[in-house]
C-alpha cells in the first residue's frame, strides 16, 4: 500500500493529533480479478470514484491507498462515520455487473498518531487494519473509541449495534466492537473473524482425546475408547464446561498430532489424555489435564484397577477424574458433596449405553458410516446397529442410532417415505422405552414429528425436551436449530455456530452450517464451512451439491458445474448439473439433466424438482411438483419457509395457500 499522490498535492494540513481513521477494502476482490477480470476492470474506477467522494464531501483525507483499499483520516469521528455511511449506501444501491457485485467492508477507530512526511505512524493505525480483517464484505465496524465519540449523535436511523469485546490478531488488548446499521443496508453477517469469543476465554473448555491403548489385546482397544467417551458425554453435562465433541475428538485418534495443534483446532483451552495398559485381569489408566497456553499439568493421577467388570471400572474411574476436573477447571470442592456429585453425573451419562463391548463397537462403526450420507454407507451404518441391536437388546443408543439411520434413508428416497418414517419413529420410541431420559431419543423422534408428521409444535417440544437434558450435546443443538430455522434464521444459525464450535471436524455439522448459511445469504460462511466439510470427508453426500449452489450464487456457473458432477447423490447431482447447464447458457444439456431427473426420481424428488422449475421462472410447474412434493410427504417440504431457490415464487398468490396448508402461516 502507498501513498496517495493526491494527499501529497492537497493544501489542506492533514489532520493530526487525535485523528478517526476509515479503512476500506472490497472482499473477495482476489477472486473476483482471477474469474472476472473484465468485470473488474468496469467495476473498480466507478468503486474507487464512489468512495473517494464520500470521504471528500465529509472532510476526509485519503492518505493512502492500494489495489481496491482506501486509508482516510478525518478530523472528527461523526465525520467519517458520515463518510463510511455514505459511501456503504452508494456501493449497495449501485448497479454493479451480475458477475462482479462489490461488497466492502469498512472499519473506523480513532486514537492519537503521528504524522511524517503526509503519513500516519502509531499504534491506531495497526488496530483499524485489525479491525477491517475482522469484518466482512458490506459491514462497517467501530471501535470502542469511535463509538463513545459520536454515540450520542448518530444520523437519521442509524444505530450501533454492540458486538460484545473481541480479540483482535497480535493485539494484546481486546476491543469492544459494534457495528454500523441503517435500513438501507444489510445487517446479518458471520461471525467475526476475530481470536476466540468471549465465551471461549470466560468459559472453562476442554478436549477429551482417545485414551491410548498400551496393550496388545485389541478388547482393551475398546476399553480405552469406551473410557474416554463415557468421560465425554459425562463433562459434557457440567454446566459451566465447554465439551469439544466426540467427533472431533477422536478424529486425532492414532494420528502423530501435537497437544497445542490439537487444541487450537478444537478450540480449548485445556486438553484430558492418558493411556490404559492391561495385564491379566489388572488394569492401569493414567490421566492428566494439560493446560496448553502455559503446557503444564493442572492434574494428573494413576489408578490401578482389577478388571471384573469393565464397566464398573470405566464408572469408578471416571467419577475420579470428574471429580478432579471439577475442581481443576471450575474450582469446587473436595469431598463428600463432590463424590456424590461426581457418581451422579457419571450415571446420568451412562444413560442408554451397552452393556456388552462388543455391541459398543458395532454401535460406534454405525455412527461413522451414517455420516457418510450415501446410500450404501447409511445402509452399512444399519446393518451395524441392528447387530449391535442382535447382541444386546436394552441397548438404547442403539435404537436411537438405527431410528436417526430410518430417517435419513427415507428422506434421501433410499426408502419410502412413509414405511421409513415409521421404522424411525419405531425405533425412537423404543430408545425412549429404554431410557425415559435419552436426549438422543428425543432427537429421533422429533425428526420425525417434523419431516414426516410435519406437527411443528410436538417436533419443538421433543427437541425443547432433548435440549434440557443435554444442551451441550452437539446433534441436540442442530436439532433445535433445525426446527428454530422456520421462524428465525439468524438465531438457528447461531446455534448452528455453536454447535460447530463444539464440533469442529465433524462433516455433518459443517454440512448442515453450510447449507443453512446458503439460505439465509451468507455465502461466504456458507462456502467455507462446506468446503472444511469436504476436505473432512470428500465423499460424503450432498457437499457438493451445496458447493455448486454456492458458486452459482456467487455468479460462477463453470465452476458450479465441475462440482455438481462430482455429487455422490445422483438426483442432487441431475439438480445441480441442470441449474448450472442452465445458467450456462447450455440449454439442451439443462433440459436432458432436469428430464432425466424426473424420468428416474420423480417420485421422490420432487421438491428438488420443483425448485428446478422456480429457478427456471416456470411458477406453474414449480407449484404442480411443490403439489406432488406435498402429496408424497417429501422431507424438503420443510425448508419452504427459508429455501432461497423458491424466492420467485413467493409473490404468487399460491405461495401463502400452501404456507397455510403446511402449518406455516
């Protein structure tokens, strides 16, 4: 970045002393010039003339400026709040080209500098830079300083949304944060990208890693997992402690990962590892809690065991190390109080598990099969839980495992409908027979209630129940978020957030945040965690799919294209492949993509079917398969309150009978 030749001409001082910086700069710019350079070249004088004049007409002084960045200075801070206002309102209503539509971000902080040679030295301008890298493309950030010194006389209908404090990247200080907002321009955006949220600093968090097997007895391999998971599920029920999931955790599992690496993927700020060595009928299980910022133990411990009963030991054991985290990480007490505490959270954790290893394991090998999304692997994830099932009957995670199993097959159309919903319903409400308080049953049966029963209200209520009994347990928070979506987007996807924050390396979670991020406008969000989805698992189901929708969002049908054809789900791929053709200009190949999808998966695609229809502006035949869609009791009818591809539709006077019809209006 250089000097602006025109601050070097100008007459006018620049300001100096106690001076509010504005620093702009356009996202995604990197792209947008590699995809669309002609574009681009349109695009950027008439940027750079928008934006220049909104600094100028508020006495601003662009001092310096590079690529699509522009670095001002004025002498007030209600000036370049003024200034940054203006230019946002000019960027958002000008008509930009369709494939290179300009968001810029903007950030504002005011401090005092020195000024040499028509530039600025001082420790302001490293912060408004760290600010602007936090923001995204269409949003204006303030700091702390520039907000306390125009708070009181804001424009016309502007306001100052507080974003709560932030860590800012290689600023030992953190930053209270808020954003500019008016009615004429957007006001969600992601998270931003700023060092761990206050929650992550405040709140006590912790990684449980697979216990390391020191035998050769591969019984013991399932002993050391089983261990480690029953001290998950039981911290994950502390109020107070945040728990990164099971998925996440044992993703490390065998792999040569250092502690602080593993940490900074997971999010934590202290890590549980230890090791089981078995010899005849004794066993010895080491355990120590690291805290990784300093690398030392904040408590370790040895016990030596006799092995009766596995069980009964990975019990005993765990209500030790509880016990001890406990006071480690939310500083309790030790004793009799503690003990009891300890047992009690340990049994409400054992909650619906096996009593058989073995059907443990098949348990465990069905859960990672289903969240491949395939066809075959949901079907292999069955054949395990029914044989974990076969050894042990009262194995209530197990049914619930095989009821999730159900509902995904019938909504994929790898089942029918109805007789795959009600195997799921059945073998939910044998989870709950089972074990009254399984939150994983209650997620399994309000799936249920809201993809196939479309009862909203029961679906909430079993969600609600789930979520009082576990509302650190990841599938519990997409649930709630899954059925939140309906009325409010931005609050599900926060839970949505929340949940990937718990379960950062877990495809399905990312998965779901993509796609959810996609409707409700948020692409890049939307591009980013479906991309860490598919390098998690790259042949998982329905990723790319989303990817492709993503590119066409963003106006890059070739690229949407390569990715629809690489979709494992073949009427998502037809879908995908037929939109992108479309938007192509190819429509010979769109319309053999979108015949082939209804000649071979009509009847039970026909929501996706029907969105292929909106996207092409045929409302007739968008409705007649939104009708088949109802009549067939297809599970995407759920997402007509927030799917953008049916956007066109919304102002036909059939959209709010069938709102009414489905129980939204």
């Amino acid at each position: 970045m250089s000097p602006d030749p025109r601050a070097r001409a100008t007459v006018t001082p620049l300001p100096s002393g106690t001076v509010t910086f504005l620093f702009t700069d356009i996202e995604g710019s990197t792209r947008l010039w590699e995809s669309q350079q002609a574009a681009m070249e349109a695009a950027l004088p008439r940027h750079d003339e928008l934006v220049r004049q909104c600094i100028t007409d508020h006495g601003g002084h662009v001092f310096k400026t590079g690529g699509d960045a522009f670095c001002a200075a004025f002498h007030t801070a209600s000036d370049a709040l003024a200034a940054a206002l203006a230019a946002q309102r000019a960027i958002h209503t000008e008509r930009w080209p369709q494939s290179a539509k300009l968001r810029v971000r903007m950030a504002l902080h005011t401090g005092a500098v020195e000024v040499r040679d028509n530039d600025y030295f001082g420790p302001p301008l490293n912060r408004v830079a760290r600010l602007l890298a936090a923001g995204h493309g269409g949003q204006t950030l303030l700091s702390e300083s520039t907000h306390d010194l125009c708070r009181d006389h804001l424009p016309p209908l502007v306001i100052a949304k507080a974003l709560g404090e932030h860590g800012l990247k290689d600023l030992a200080r953190r930053e209270s944060v808020f954003q500019l907002c008016h009615p004429d321009l957007p006001l969600n955006f992601p998270p931003l990208k700023t060092t761990l949220a206050p929650l992550d600093r405040e709140t006590p968090s912790i990684a449980v890693l697979p216990f390391v097997n020191m035998s050769r007895d591969e019984d013991n391999e399932y002993f050391a997992d089983g261990l480690s998971e029953e001290l998950l599920n039981v911290l994950a029920k502390i109020r107070g402690l945040r728990v990164a999931s099971r998925t996440s955790a044992f993703f490390f599992k065998g792999k040569d990962v250092d502690i602080p690496t593993v940490a900074q993927k997971l999010n934590v700020a202290t890590v549980l590892e230890g090791s089981v060595r078995k010899s005849g009928k004794r066993v010895r299980i080491t355990a120590q809690l690291i805290q990784v910022a300093t690398d030392s133990h904040l408590w370790s411990e040895t016990y030596d065991r006799e092995l009766d009963d596995i069980f009964a030991v990975q019990d005993d054991i765990a209500q030790s190390v509880v016990k001890e985290l406990r006071a480690a990480l939310l500083g309790e007490g030790i004793g009799a109080t503690a003990d009891a505490q300890a047992k009690a959270d340990v049994q409400a954790a054992a909650t619906g598990r096996a009593t058989d290893p073995e059907a443990h394991r098949l348990y465990l090998q069905g859960r990672y099969f289903i969240e491949r999304m395939t066809d075959a692997d949901v079907a292999r994830g069955v054949a395990y839980f029914r044989e974990a099932i076969a050894i042990d009957p009262d194995f209530a995670l197990a049914h619930a495992g095989l009821s999730r199993a159900y509902s995904s097959q019938a909504g994929q159309g790898w089942d029918s409908v109805a007789g795959g919903y009600e195997k799921a319903r059945a073998a939910a409400q044998r989870a709950l027979a089972l074990a009254p308080d399984l939150p994983e049953g209650y997620v399994c049966l309000g799936a249920v209630l809201e993809a196939h029963d479309w009862d909203w209200k029961a679906a909430n209520a079993a969600y609600q129940r789930a979520f009082a009994l576990a509302p650190g347990n990841v599938d519990v928070l997409r649930a709630v978020a899954g059925i939140r979506r309906l009325y409010d987007a931005e609050a599900a996807l926060d839970l949505l957030r929340r949940a990937a924050a718990l379960d950062p390396l877990s495809t399905s979670t990312l998965r779901q945040l993509g796609m959810r991020c996609l409707h409700a406008g948020h692409v890049d969000e939307a591009w980013k965690a479906l991309n860490t989805a598919l390098d998690l698992n790259p042949k998982s189901g329905l990723i790319h799919c989303m990817l492709s929708a993503t590119r066409l969002t963003q106006g890059l049908p070739a690229e949407a294209l390569a990715l629809a054809e690489r979709e494992v789900i073949a009427d998502f791929r037809l879908l995908g492949v037929s939109l992108a053709e479309r938007a192509l200009g190819h429509t010979d190949a769109a319309d053999k993509a979108l015949a082939q999808l209804i000649d071979e998966y009509g009847g039970v695609a026909a929501y996706q079917i029907a969105i292929a229809y909106a996207l092409r502006g045929d409302a007739d035949n968008a409705f007649a398969w939104l009708e088949r869609a109802y009549d067939q009791r297809d599970p995407g009818m759920t997402n007509l309150v927030c799917d953008r591809f049916l956007g066109a539709l919304r102002d036909d006077p059939r959209w709010p009978q069938l709102m009414r019809r489905m129980g939204f209006a």
